[in-house]
C-alpha cells in the first residue's frame, strides 16, 4: 500500500482565515471538500490524513499550506495582538511608571493566544510582562537601597516620608563642601551661568531619565565644589504629589534666591499659596516675589506656572 503525501498551497483572504472556510480541491477530476479551520495563520498547514484514497485510489494524505493575501497585513491593526504591542510603546516612554498599560497589554496578548498566536501578540505579552516585572523590581530596589545621611528625604502633601529619587532611579545624594560660603547676588549669577547642566537633556520615561530631581542635584554639588553654599529645594504643589525639584542660595545682599536650572537658568519665584513662576536669568532684575507678580502683570514671558505652591522643603 503506498503511503504518499501530496502538497498544495491555498490562498485565503484574512476573514476566511479568522472564522474558518470550506474550499473545494478538484483533483483527478474528482471534487474533494476541505473544511479550513477558523483562526489559521500565513504559513498554517493544513492536513487531510488519508484523503488520497478518494482522489487518487490508494492511501496518502494531502497536506494545504495556507497563504493569506498581501492585504492582511494592512488589516494587523485588528487583531489584539497588535494592540498588545503597540499599548507597550507609551507604557515605555511616557514618564509615569503607568503599570496599567503593561497589565492591558498582557491581558490582550493572552486573549490573542486563545485565538491564534502572531508574533504581535508575542511581542506584547513579553514586553508587558518585562514591564511588570521591572516596576517590581524597581521598588524593591528602591525600598532596599542602602540609606545615607547624604540622601534627600521629603514629606509629600499626604504625610508620608519619601526618599527623593533621580531619573536614573538612584537617591539624590548632595556632597558638602564644608569650606563653602554665601555668595553675593552677582557671584551667584557668574556660577550659575558658567555652569553647563541646563544644558543636559531632560529624560524621562519608564526606564531612565535625568529630571529635575538630577539637574537641582547636580547644580547643587557642583556649587558646593566651586566654594558656593547650595541647597537643594523640594517644592510640592496643590493635588500633586510628585512636586519638582530646584535649588536655594542665601545671597549675603539680597537674601534667600531660588534658582532652577531645569533646561534653562531662570530665577524661580516661591512663596505658599501663591503660584510657582521663573523668570529668565537675564530678564530678572530682583528675587523677590513682588517683582515676579509685576513682571508678569506686564504680559511678559515667564516659565511656568506649575502650580499653588503648598510645601517647600530645603535642605542644605
């Protein structure tokens, strides 16, 4: 008895591929009906175990390759694998560790494996598992990393205790120079224009980032280190826990002067209860709030406002 498998390549379009067809195979001048199974993918393979026998009169099988029409792609954008991966791409690159879109990703991938596996559906499921596993990760990294009297601590508008953390995930660790001292207004403007971390680029995604918490770090040490007394300030707005980051010097002319440095050298303008504002460094003739008030009073440009101030807290 022979026992030969006979192969034949069927193309079909992407709905029949998804809810299944029935095709009919002429060979030998006889008609052989093929049921196509719902939910086969390009390069399925199909197989009519001992359909020979009807054909061609002797026991073998016929074996389908399954072909979908170039036009199925265009139509990927329909399945849930591809929103799987495509949910995965804000998740990485939006600043905010949102868990939700990894979750959904997963979720989707999942149900896209009960119907038929694509490399979209694995492509997202692995990614969206690799992003919960890494926001794991990372806050017990976080909660376990050895403690220093160096590192920044806050209290948030809801009373808990926070350490402040960088872009890159690490404490914010400020470095003393004990021999430092207070600056006159103009020496504190000299450094703060020949310092170059405004200039650094602002990152910030899932993974990696250099923030606000990274540019007030960074000018603060780098102060401390030219023989000027810096502090770092953390400011927390009305409904926002997550605040943002700057830095204070005690000018032995002009007082207490708020600098951020955040992609640009302003003079930032705080006060509780009032909004938070920074003028550019050129443009701003005095620290004092009541100059802020009246320069933008005037319709000037100024940066900002983030918010209503509502805590600030520094730490020198």
């Amino acid at each position: 008895m022979s026992n030969d498998t006979v192969h034949y390549e069927l193309i079909l379009s992407f709905n029949e591929a998804e809810a299944g067809t029935k095709r009919v195979l002429v060979r030998k001048n006889k008609r052989l009906e093929v049921s196509i199974p719902a939910g086969v993918s390009n390069d399925s393979l199909v197989k009519l175990t001992g359909a020979l026998q009807i054909t061609d009169g002797h026991y073998g099988d016929i074996l389908i390759h399954i072909k979908l029409r170039k036009h199925y792609r265009k139509r990927v954008f329909k399945t849930l694998g591809f929103w799987s991966l495509i949910l995965c791409i804000p998740a990485v690159f939006l600043p905010v560790a949102n868990i939700v879109f990894f979750l959904t990703a997963v979720i989707l991938g999942g149900l896209q494996f009960r119907r038929y596996v694509t490399k979209c559906s694995v492509a997202g499921f692995a990614l969206g598992m690799a992003g919960l596993v890494f926001f794991v990760v990372l806050n017990v990294h976080i909660l376990n990393y050895p403690s220093s009297p160096s590192h920044i601590y806050t209290v948030n508008p809801w009373g808990d205790e926070v350490r402040v953390i960088g872009g890159d995930y690490k404490p914010i660790e400020l470095i003393n120079n004990t021999y430092a001292k207070n600056p006159s207004y103009d020496e504190l403007l000299a450094f703060i224009q020949s310092d170059t971390t405004n200039e650094k680029l602002f990152i910030e995604t899932f993974f990696w980032g250099y923030i606000c918490t990274d540019y007030a770090e960074d000018v603060h040490n780098n102060a401390e280190a030219a023989g000027i007394r810096a502090a770092f300030v953390a400011v927390y707005f009305e409904g926002d826990e997550i605040g943002h980051a700057l830095n204070a010097f005690e000018t032995i002319d002009k007082g207490l002067v708020y600098i951020d440095c955040t992609q640009w050298d302003t003079i930032a303008y705080i006060e509780k209860g009032k909004e938070y504002g920074c003028i550019d460094l050129d443009k701003a003739y005095s620290p004092a709030y009541s100059f802020y008030e009246e320069y933008k009073e005037a319709w000037e440009e100024v940066y900002g406002p983030l918010g209503v101030v509502e805590q600030i807290h520094i730490r020198w």
